[in-house]
C-alpha cells in the first residue's frame, strides 16, 4: 500500500478539507460535539480529493471489497469501490439487509449496539478494506471487523476520513493487529 506523501502541499490540501468540516455542538445529547462531514461532501473538488488521496493507497493492491459502514461510510465506500475498481459491501443495523446476515455486537458508553451484512458478501480469502467516516471510540468498526473475519476476508486496511485522537479508539484496532489510516485527524 502506498502512503500519502507528506510534502507541503498534499499537508495544505489535507488542512483545506479539515476545514470543511464542521462543529455541531450539544448532537446528537449534551456535551457531544459533532464532526459534521456534509460541507466537505457538498464540494465536489473535496469529495474527489478525498477518495484520491485514499483511493491511490490501493492502485495495484488487488483489493476485491470495500466494505462500509452505515451510513456515512457508504458514501465513502462506494466512491472508493468505484475509483479502485472493487466491489461493495454495505454493513448495517438490524433488520436492513434483505438477505440472510450475520450479525456482531459491540459496546456503547449506554448500552450495546448490533450490526450486520450478508452472509454471502465477502468470500474467504477476499482482499477487504474496511472505511468509515469516523474513528471515535472503535466500537463499531471492531464489530465490523468481527464480521469480515466471521466472513473469512482477508482486511487489508481499516480506514476513516477523520479520526477524534482524543477518544483513543485506534488502539482497539490496532491491537488486533490491522493497519488504520485516517487522512484527517482532530
């Protein structure tokens, strides 16, 4: 996989759309403040840049799936299907998915949450890249990473459009041994 290269201008354009994203106080309770991604989404240079700088990590890679997770990360997940010439799956709550599932749970600071995808979405051995817009707690992706596992998918990286540093959530992927890439980080 190549890194983005770290030169002056790839970091300007990176600041640019941290830029466009915005701060949503008190959402969705009290006390929470929300990294809102839409103004980057509804600039097209921005959108475009994003899956560029992601997508040209995986030029060569033989990725076979990207696999998203709902619902922003199927935003992301498609556009990098499409520009790395892969396929999709989609993950998602309970009860969404119109085929047989399997399904994982995982912990939130109130309770527990459950997520699913297709039993037949991913083959063993499949070359998986696993993207979500936001890395908080891991929560979720580690619940998405139990199903590609389940799946036999081989995960060749697990990836977000921002991570909150803060929330300290790359240490639950990274010590499960994948490799994290978030390309703004707050």
């Amino acid at each position: 996989m190549a890194e983005i290269q770290t030169d002056l201008n790839v970091q300007k354009e990176i600041e640019e759309l941290r830029s466009l994203i915005r701060d949503i106080p008190d959402f969705p309770k009290p006390g929470i403040i929300f990294k809102d991604i839409t103004p980057l989404l509804h600039k097209p240079w921005a959108l475009q840049k994003v899956i560029d700088f992601i997508g040209n990590r995986y030029v060569g890679a033989g990725v076979d799936i990207v696999a998203g997770i709902e619902s922003r990360g199927f935003i992301l997940a498609s556009a990098l299907a499409y520009k790395i010439g892969a396929g999709l799956a989609i993950i998602r709550k309970p009860g969404k998915l119109p085929y047989k599932t399997i399904s994982a749970t995982y912990t939130l600071e109130y309770g527990e949450d459950k997520i699913e995808v297709h039993e037949d979405a991913i083959q063993r051995g499949m070359k998986v890249v696993l993207i979500d817009d936001v890395l908080a707690t891991g929560g979720t992706m580690g619940a998405a990473i139990d199903l590609i596992e389940k799946l036999g998918g081989n995960i060749v990286s697990v990836d977000f459009l921002l991570e909150l540093t803060f929330l300290e959530g790359r240490k639950k992927i990274e010590d499960r041994g994948y490799p994290i890439f978030s390309l703004i980080k707050f």
